[in-house]
C-alpha cells in the first residue's frame, strides 16, 4: 500500500472535518482560537515501546495520552492534534489501522480533533503528536509556585514504572501496573480544574522527584515531600511487597501521568475538590530555598525516569 | 549530555520567548490568534537525507524549508512552529547545534518563532516540525481550481531530483543542483502573493505530475501540459545533456518546492506579478474531465517521487 493508501487507512478511523480543515490540502485550516497551548511529543519503538509488549492499539492510545497529559499540565481543553508517523517495512495496513483504532478511542473521548499529519518511512516505527488546546483562563505554569504552598497529586505513582519492569518478564499478563504501563489515562478534567484552584502545576512523566525539581526550579522554591503521605496502589504495594520496597518506583519512576499541583488555600482547594468530585493527595510543602527533600533529607543524583 | 542539555544547545540559537510562550513549560502558551494553517512534515536519515551528503546545518534547512514550503501553498504567512527530534547515539552535542543552526537561519529570514519541541533518542536521525501560518484572507486550496484556468509554476523544476542523483556519484561537489536539493528555497512570499491571485494551488514536492494530479483531483479538472514550457534551469539542461533527457526529472523528479497555481485570468494574473516584482511561469491549462495530460498525451503510472 501506498503512502496516501496509509493515510487513507489511519484517518478514516477518525471523526475528521473534511479538507481545508481536516487532512488532503498542504495544510489544515483553522480558524481564530482563542489563547492556546501547544506541545509535541514523540513515541519511538525500542524506546518508549516493543512490539512485544505493546500492542498497536496500545502504542496508538498512548502516544496520544501523553500529549493529552501535557495540555491537562496547563489546564487546557483538547482541540486539535497532528500526527507523524515513521513506518518501518513491517507494520502493514492492517497495522496502521490498529495504530489508529486506539488512537481515535481516546480522541474521541477527549473530543480532540485529528487535523492533519504525515507518513514517512523509517527503521522503527515512531509516532510525532502535535496537540493543542483552548485556554478558559491564565495556564497552570510550572513557575507559579510561592514558599508555603502545599503539593498535591491527582493519582498514585510508580504503577507505570513497576509495570515496565513487569512487561520485561512477562509481556503476556495484563494488571493494573502493567496497564498504566501501557494505557496511560491522562488526566484532563483535573487539569482543567487545577487551572483555577492551583497556583503551579507539571505532569509526572519522568518521575516524580524530577518533575517537583523542574517545579521548584521554575518557581524559585524549595520541596518538603512526606515519603508516608505519597499515593501508591494496592497493586503497587502488593507487587513490590512493602511500601519501602515500592518507594524508588513511586519517586522515581515516571511516566505516571498523573499532575503535581501547587495549593496556596489547601482547606479551600479540598473543599472545591470535594464539590468537582476529584481526589488528590497531599503529599508535602513548599518552602524558600531550592532542591527537593524527602523527610528533610536533599535528594540528590539522577532524580528520575529518562528515555534516553 | 543529558536531554534537557541537548534542548538547551539546540534552542539557544533561536530568538525564542522565555516561558510560557516558549520552550520550558509543559505547553507553549499563545495568545488569540486568527485563522490559520497548520502542517507537519519530516525528515529522516536514510530516507530523506544522509550524513554522506547532507551536512547538518542543510539537515536542519531543509527540515524547515519543506514545512515553510506547505505554509506558501496555502499564502500563509509562517508564524510558529515546534521540531521533535529523533537523536541517534553517534549525534554528539556540536551536530544538535548544527542542526539547530541550519535551522535558525532560515528561521530568521521568514520570522517563524520556534515555541516548543522534544527530544528522544532514536536510531536514526529524525526531526518531525510542525508549523503555523496567518491567513491574512481565504486560503489558496488545491480545490478551487475550475476548467478554463491557466496553469503556472513559480520557479523551475527537476534541479533537485537530478541533483539528488548527482549526491550519489560526488558528495563532496557543489552545485546549482546539489544545492537545489539540499537548501530547496521555499516560495512564501509568493504564496502570500498568489493566496490574492489565483484559484488553487499547491507545492511541488512529490514532483510535478503527481501534485498536478493531486490538484485536479481536488477541483474535478483535468490538466493539459506543455511539455514546451516548462520551466527548467540551465544548469537542469547542461547536466542533463538535453531538455529531452531533462523532462523526466523536471515532470515527475519530485522535492521542488515550488508553487503550482491556477490562474482564471492570466493577463490580469501577469500584470500583478510584474507589479509584485514576481515571475512564474505559464505551462498549461485546465479543462473539464480528469487526468493529466503532457502534449495532448495521458501521464499514467507512477506519476512522481516518493520516499516510500
């Protein structure tokens, strides 16, 4: 098949609007949009991926959920996406297809709409998103952030990173590790309501001790995290067999998509989230100073998760 | 060096805003904007280039240039545009500031901020740009073409498909052609000038044939070529040896980056050109019906270049 036969089969699982909007022209047109935010992200196999332990559906759902996770950081609302694929001479049309399928479910259900995109070939295959989102209001920025704020988490971390090391001895099990590995839930509707509770905020994605530095560094603060008060699931306890053997997975992990938040009123905050129906978990303060240290004591070498 | 090192070295050579309108946050933060185009296009080594015959800095041109090329289809003025890299292991910090480089240059002639990015490690060098265009009115589409119009190109044809060949046989030379396909020029004021002008276009980047046909296909015409007229270099004729043994390469040679528009009312069409200080280059006609004609001959087959 032929690149515009790939094309063809990729979009069509898609609700796309027809050209000079949606794909065929040299490019898709919008029109005015209000402020807007804007991130790219890439999945590469051998990478982020194998073929042995990600499915194509999976591979196509998460490329998608971690630059959903990049607007839901800023509090912003999905609108549109592009997509850049490098197909090695294995993946088939049917393969594609798959990519697409898991893809377009969570496309639609975070009504973001596919716009355009490319197919190259390429030794691995490799998925480049461009997303961008609306902005009902100032972003969530990493900078915001003030000596005596309180850090909260919208989710438990360590799942992904210990259900990386799982899908290394057992690609074929499904669990609850394993599918925060593979099927990443990016947390948008709580970005959006951050937006307008919270003073900072990032994503977890390469761990959360590094991405609390990126935080303090972009707000000039210092962190005071509590190891007792860090979220962590049953299956994540059960799997690394105590809270202390689970603590690397949960600091350092990454790829847990969920969103670090900046509180300036934490009684305040708690009770907005109570009224939206959200959960978050306090899990330290922010004080003058830099760095980020865990029952006081300053956390230091590699911090965190990298790909590289 | 780390990747949040690599980004710095590839980003300082760009005029880019602090945070959160440019790299640093999790999203780039935009203001309102108006209509706009959006498109994304990559390159990748082995199939698009290769560090036997592309310097880095021709690398990160070109990357550039193809994407500008497809704002100009449009007559989108370049406004922003994110690159996600793909890093191999032997890609050291000097070649990520080459690329960047290359980059930056042509950047700064078209004024188009770079705003955000990613970077992964990869087995081949990649990097996938997604860009942004104003559209200062209706944009040009491959659609609005109607059976009368004339066709015209804005710049020669074939010099980079032959040029191509000659990086094959003598890397190191340079050349009108060489340089035609290393630092293909894109036509944005053109586009800008033709989105007032004309009734449909496109760029010439899969060769001419075939994005002719891609444009007829669009506007339910045919096309009627001539072979005469078409625009070719000197430099195109000498290597070729003949305007005969140049037509291949200038019909279906492919990498161009010219403008194709259709025109309704070419006398008109000429007057404003010779106002703008622009040329292009009358080579056909539009007529009911479908396919592309070359002397009153249907072109079948393969039409023109793919990467594929």
């Amino acid at each position: 098949m032929d690149e515009f036969g790939l094309i063809d089969t990729f979009v069509s699982q898609f609700d796309v609007a027809p050209p000079p909007r949606g794909p065929g022209d040299d490019c898709a047109v919008l029109p005015k949009q209000g402020p807007s935010c804007v991130t790219t992200d890439a999945l590469v196999e051998g990478v982020h991926f194998t073929r042995g332990t990600f499915s194509m559906p999976d591979v196509g759902h998460k490329a998608l959920a971690v630059n959903l996770s990049d607007l839901a950081a800023m509090g912003a609302r999905p609108a549109w996406f592009t997509v850049a694929l490098g197909l090695p001479g294995w993946a088939t049309a049917r393969d594609v297809k798959k990519l697409g399928g898991g893809m377009a479910r969570l496309a639609k259900l975070h009504r973001v709409e596919l716009i355009g995109g490319n197919v190259t070939r390429a030794d691995q295959l490799s998925l480049t998103l461009t997303l961008s989102g609306a902005l009902e209001g100032p972003p969530l920025l990493r900078s915001g952030a003030k000596p005596g704020d309180a850090l909260y988490l919208s989710g438990p971390v360590g799942d992904a990173a210990l259900g990386l090391s799982l899908l290394g001895t057992n690609s074929g099990a499904s669990s609850p590790l394993v599918d925060a590995q593979r099927r990443p839930v990016p947390h948008v509707a709580f970005g959006r309501f951050a937006r307008r509770h919270c003073s900072a905020g990032i994503d977890v994605s390469d761990g959360l001790a590094q991405d609390l530095g990126h935080l303090c560094r972009a707000s000039g603060v210092a962190a005071e995290l509590d190891s007792a008060a860090l979220p962590m699931s049953e299956a994540l306890l059960d799997a690394a067999g105590s809270r202390k053997a689970a603590q690397p997975y949960a600091l350092r992990g990454g790829e847990d998509y969920v969103l670090l938040v900046a509180v300036r009123d934490p009684p305040a905050f708690e009770r907005a989230l109570t009224r939206a129906g959200f959960e978050a978990w306090r899990i330290g303060t922010l004080r003058k100073g830099s760095g980020v240290n865990l029952d006081g004591v300053r956390l230091t070498g590699r911090l965190g998760f990298t790909h590289r």
